[in-house]
C-alpha cells in the first residue's frame, strides 16, 4: 500500500540508521519496519554498527563543545524554529506513528504535538536558566550558584512514544547546550528516522553544530556501549524495570548520571462519592487508549463496594462500543498491539488471571473481526477480582483491566501503594477531604497524583516521572532542566584579606 506520508517525510526507499553529524553509509544488518495493524513492511532500515556508534560520539562531543558556547537564548531561538518545523509536518509524523507504533491516528497527531508544546516550553526555558545567590558568612565575599551544559545526552526511548520522548529530553538538553545521541526501539525505526530528517536542515540553516546524532542498534552492542561510555555524563531510558535496572547499574559503576522512566502499574480509586461519569469515561481512555501501551495506562480499579457492580455494567457497555481496527481510520479507538511477541503475552496473562480465580466480564481473547489476517489485535479485557490477584503486582502492556472492591479508603490506599511500580495515579471522589487524604505524604507513592482526571496523559509543564521500580527520574515539565546541567557554586572574594569559614584560624 502507499503511503503519501512516507514521501512527505523523505521516508522513501532504504533508510540509513544512523546519523553522525551526516547520514552514514549503511555498515550494518537490514531491519523491515512492519505495520502492526497488517504484518506489512513498510520500510527497510540499516542497523549501527560498534564503528558507526564511535563516529556518533565523537560527532556529538564536537558539536557539545560548540554548542555550549552559544549562549541559550540564541539556543532557544534554533529550538523555536525545530517546533515550527514540527507543525508543518505534525500531520504526516503523527500518521506515521500510527501507522509504524499502531496508535490511532488522532494519538499519533497528539503526540507530535507534545513535541511541538516541549519546543514551546524549551524555548521560555532558554531564558530561565536560573542560579540563586546566596550571603556569604565571610565579610567582602559573594556567593552563587550557576549551571552548565552537562555534555552529550544518551537518549533511549521506547516503541509506544516513538517521537515524544526524544523530545522531551532532547529539546530540553539543547536548550540547555547540551547534545543527545538518541538509540531508538528497534520497532519503530522509521519514526526516528524522520524526526532526524525534520530537525538537521534547522540546525544547517542556522549554522547550529549537528547535536542531534542518531545510531539505532541492538542492546548489545549498541546500548551496552552507551551505557559503559564515560564521554556520556547522563543517560535517559525509558522502558521496561527489567531495561532500567541494567542500565542503572552500568551506569552507576562508572558514577554517570541516570533518568529512568520505567515501568507503570497504575490504578485509579473511585470512592463512595465519585462522579460515576467521570469514572467510565477516565478509565476507558486510560486502560484501552493506545491498547494498554502507556507506561500510564490504568491497569487497577479500585471500586467502592457500593458502586462496583454499576461501574461494572457501565464500562462493560462501553468496551462493547469500542471500535478496533485500523489505526489510520477516522473511527478507530483501539489499534493493535505491537507485535505478536505481545499477542502472546497478553493471552498468557489471560490464562493466568483465569488460574488465579478472576472472572473475565469482557475480552479475553484475540480480536479477528474486520481486521488482518497478520495484525497482532486483542480484545479490551475487563477483569473482576474479589481480592487481589498475584499478576496485578506486574505490569502486561497490554488492555487488560482489573475491577476489585474496596471498603475503607486507608486500606485501600495501602493497596494502591503495595505494587513496586509508583508512576501514576488517580482517585475520584467529590469528598474534599478524600482526595487530600489521596495527595497528602500517606497517601498516593506514584510520582503522579490526580483527582478526578484519569492516570494516563500529562501535561508537559509538570516533571513526569515515577518512583520505586518506576526509576525516580523526570523529564519534561517544571526544574526536570536541571538534570541535564551541572551545578557550579562560586565565591568571589572582593576584599583584600582571605578569612575562612567558620572563623577557623590557620597560621599567623
């Protein structure tokens, strides 16, 4: 089939992989894009070698020791012109998303345009780089804090935010003077290729150095290699606990800096006194929206034992309206999943959940009806629980979820919290002291904390990010900037005699 999109994108014919301060000659194996939706390819991508990583570093360190000197409102000012390069082809990258990733065309728009909204908010940041001063104990002395660019950012993102993430870190760091070297999932290569090819003619036409570099490859070697490298001070990843966790410790043993953003396992509580609309109305677009691919996707209902079997009936006739099917059809709701590695692993939950005592209400099984023969489609399952089951401790990236009862609202916030995952969270409720009850230091552990507004989506001027298995790290939103710079404190002695602190005496 075409695709009038992949022309718009310069995504025709074979694609090179990797981008070292230029498009390098294709070294390594041939990966097919296919659309998960039909089992077609789309494209063919050339994998990065060990020797095309190195030419990535050294790229990217050259371009750092440029782009640092720049000072960052003119930094900001190249960011301003990456966002509107990005609204001009917003359309034709959200629907490649959609088309490579499977994430219904209105998703894939949508998360172009957090890529534009991050650009926005980059470029206000350019100018609010802020240190503090501070009063020196010593007379005829003055003391600050400054910051720096920390150096080249290794970026790795996941498949179910194939261009979002990047810019999350990437227009940040730059605003900041930094350069990024991004590694992207190998599922959704041509998604990166594309960003790369919309942002290098804005870095050419200012005279900006190349500081967005790009090598796909492998975990090992291409990962292993960024992780283990001590010319990269900080690595972002987002992806699995299992992912972070190695990359935590890489990193770690070489005392690099890490921004971990893993694994969710997020669970709404709708109390006595919510607003039932609103429930069904968060809760299917947080656990069915992108197939149950967000790492913030709602996994776990927890219902007030007076309210559940109403809940019960009206997400059961919602599901029933959810239409699945092809991604880039105006009336779709619900893609595929991405591969048929996760088809498998969402019916062995399946088959788990059944063995562990829960009653499948909807779903549960394969979706065949109206679709392709090769497209990795599930049903939106809907699973009634009297108790919690063992598999709600672990997050199936899938659209599976779990309805169980609860009675007090401090047992149940225990509940909540007792997963090792804390990314994001939500209670409804019309009681205001509920919902403080929700927010306050006992209550919800995740990094995210809402009140009647679902688990899943956030807005790009709030620091996104987890805690526990989560991996602690921000991105995005709020002082998430300073993560990406090195704090320097200076004292300037402008009197004539040197006096220490604390008033300590040394010699005459």
């Amino acid at each position: 089939m075409s695709y009038g999109f992949l022309a718009e994108l310069g995504l025709e014919g074979d694609q090179s992989g990797v981008y070292a301060a230029g498009w390098r000659a294709p070294s390594g194996e041939w990966i097919e894009s296919t659309s998960p939706h039909s089992g077609e390819v789309i494209g063919r991508v050339s994998l990065g070698t060990l020797e095309d990583y190195e030419a990535c570093v050294e790229a990217s360190t050259r371009a750092f020791e440029e782009w640092r000197t720049w000072p960052a409102p003119k930094r900001g000012e190249v960011v301003r012109q990456i966002g509107e390069a990005l609204r001009e082809k917003r359309d034709a990258l959200g629907e490649l998303v959609a088309l490579e990733m499977g994430k219904i065309r209105a998703e894939g728009i949508g998360e172009v345009q957090e890529m534009i909204d991050i650009a926005d908010f980059s470029v206000g940041l350019s100018r609010q780089l802020y240190g503090l001063t501070m009063h020196s104990e010593r007379p005829g002395h003055r003391m600050y804090e400054q910051w720096h660019p920390i150096g080249v950012v290794g970026c790795i993102t996941a498949f179910n935010f194939p261009v979002a993430v990047w810019s999350w870190n990437a227009l940040v760091a730059a605003a900041c003077g930094d350069a990024t070297l991004w590694k992207p999932a190998i599922p959704t290569p041509l998604c990166a290729v594309a960003v790369q090819k919309i942002v290098e003619p804005v870095l050419a036409r200012n005279g900006a150095p190349p500081i967005f570099n790009l090598c796909l490859g492998h975990p090992d070697p291409v990962g292993e290699a960024m992780l283990a490298d001590r010319r990269i001070p900080l690595v972002s990843a987002t992806g699995s606990c299992r992912m972070g966790k190695r990359v935590a410790e890489v990193v770690g043993k070489r005392l690099g800096r890490t921004i971990l953003e893993l694994g969710g396992n997020n669970a709404i509580i709708a109390t006595a006194h919510a607003d039932l609309d609103l429930v069904t109305r968060a809760t299917l677009f947080g656990a069915v929206g992108t197939a149950g691919q967000r790492c913030t996707s709602t996994r776990r209902l927890f219902l007030h034992r007076s309210i559940i079997d109403e809940v019960t009936s009206r997400l059961d006739r919602a599901y029933g309206q959810v239409t699945i099917g092809d991604p880039l059809d105006e009336g779709t709701l619900m893609g595929p999943l991405i591969n048929a590695e996760a088809v498998d692993t969402y019916l062995a939950a399946i088959d788990t959940i059944r063995e562990q005592g829960g009653t499948i209400v909807r779903g549960g099984a394969r979706h065949t009806d109206g679709v392709p023969a090769g497209g990795n489609y599930v049903q939106p399952t809907i699973v009634r629980a009297d108790a919690d089951l063992p598999l709600m401790q672990e997050e199936t990236f899938a659209p599976i979820l779990y309805l169980v009862p609860f009675d007090e609202l401090d047992e149940v916030i225990e509940r909540h919290n007792a997963v090792p995952q804390g990314l994001s969270s939500a209670i409804f409720t019309t009681d205001l002291r509920e919902a403080e009850r929700f927010l306050c230091a006992a209550g919800s552990d995740c990094g995210i904390a809402n009140v009647n507004i679902g688990t899943s989506g956030a807005e790009i001027g709030g620091a996104f990010g987890g805690e526990k298995e989560t991996g602690g790290g921000r991105e995005s939103g709020s002082d998430s900037w300073k993560s990406y710079m090195r704090r320097q404190t200076c004292t300037i002695n402008y009197s004539g005699e040197l006096p220490l602190a604390q008033g300590i005496q040394f010699g005459d």
